[in-house]
C-alpha cells in the first residue's frame, strides 16, 4: 500500500504531525512533499495543458516527481493548515497546475479507485473552507473515496496543543488509519462522482476541446467503458 503526502508548508507545524502520523498508522510505503519547497510555481494561464496537453506546461517537469507519485499512490493525503480561511497559497499554486485532470477535461484512469484525505488544522475558525479548497480537486480529479479531518487546535504550533486535543487527534487518526486500510482494494466512486462522469461523458461526445474530447473517446469512456 502506497501514500502519498502533499503538505501546503514547508514548515512542521500542527498540520504536518497529523498528516504525517496518519500516514504511519496506514503504513506501507509513505512520500512526502512539502509546498512551496520541492515545488512552488505559479501557474501561468496559458492554457497549454487544456489545448496541448500537460506536457507543455512550463513547469511539467519540475511538477513531474509529485504527479507520478500521486498517480502511484493507493492514498492521496492533502495537508493544509488554514490561511485566512483557506488552503495556503502554496496549496492552491498546486492543485491550479491540476486542472486539465478534472473530469470536464482529462481526468486520470487511476484516480477513480484511490483513496483520497485533506487535512488540516486551524488557532481558531477556517476548518471547513479550508478542506473544501482541497476536496474540491479530489472529486473533480474522481477520487474514490473522500475523508476530511479538520481541527481548531487553539494552539500556532504543535508544542502548544494540549494534551486533550492531542488525545482527541490521536483516537481520530487511528480510526481513520483502519477504515482506509480496510477498504484498500475495494473503492468504487460513489452516486455523485459518477452522476458527474455521466453528464462528463456526454459532453465529451461533442467536446469544444478537441483534446479532451480525444482523450475520452479513446478511453472508451463516451461509449460502455468506465474506469472504475
């Protein structure tokens, strides 16, 4: 079984100790890649990736290592502590470089039968916009299965957490850790992930894009295939 986590800071703050004690309890074998550090580009609007394909992205490349990780992996585990009620900027630098990959374009085969989980953890208030800002990319690139875990630790590092929240954080986690094992191997989408590849597929039939409407109907997936 395979990890993969995205940590939105470079720095080891609340945030990263969840996602990466997480990442032990599943166990197997675990990456981790800290945001703006082993990538931190902007996106650039150029549209290539849409109109040409990924790889005439500026930074396909350098994003390469992330994104061949991420298409290994059995889990995706994106982790973000709250920035004025939202994913870091780091984040969401990343997740824009992904947009060819969401259903309405070209989305990854693989996606659709892994396990996907965002993370993070705020002083206060932002818990829920935040993971929204990170789920949002796990459905529309057709992750499986979506877990959110989000905590106002009252506390702007870890050492300050007390130990109730700790305890509280250490029971959730390892609840966590075993459901996700115990459905590796067996994930399908759910209704509305499939509803949305439904509606995708017609589209897709007679797609503005010629390259997206390629990739589909070379799949198989505007006729009786599907990827899951």
């Amino acid at each position: 079984m395979k990890t993969v986590i995205i940590h939105g800071q470079s720095h080891k703050g609340s945030t990263y100790h969840i996602a990466h004690a997480l990442g032990e309890k599943i166990g197997g074998e675990c990456r981790e890649f800290f945001l703006p550090r082993d990538f931190g580009k902007f996106c650039v609007g150029c549209n290539r990736c849409f109109m040409e394909g990924e790889e005439k992205c500026p930074h396909y490349e350098e994003l390469l290592p992330i994104t061949r990780a991420m298409d290994e992996a059995d889990v995706i585990i994106l982790a973000s502590p709250v920035y004025v009620f939202h994913a870091t900027g780091a984040m969401k630098a990343f997740l824009d470089h992904y947009g060819y990959r969401w259903m309405v374009h070209r989305p990854e085969e693989s996606m659709f039968c892994k396990q996907g989980v965002c993370i993070c953890t705020a002083a206060g208030a932002g818990v829920r916009s935040t993971n929204k800002d990170m789920a949002d990319s796990l459905f529309f690139w057709g992750v499986g299965k979506i877990y959110r875990f989000g905590k106002g630790v009252a506390a702007v590092e870890w050492k300050g957490v007390d130990e109730k929240k700790r305890a509280s954080i250490e029971r959730a986690t390892t609840s966590l850790a075993r459901r996700i094992v115990r459905r590796y191997g067996k994930i399908k989408p759910g209704l509305k992930t499939r509803i949305f590849f439904w509606a995708m597929r017609l589209a897709q039939r007679n797609g503005f894009n010629e390259k997206d409407a390629m990739y589909w109907k070379e799949k198989g997936w505007t006729g009786n295939k599907r990827p899951w």
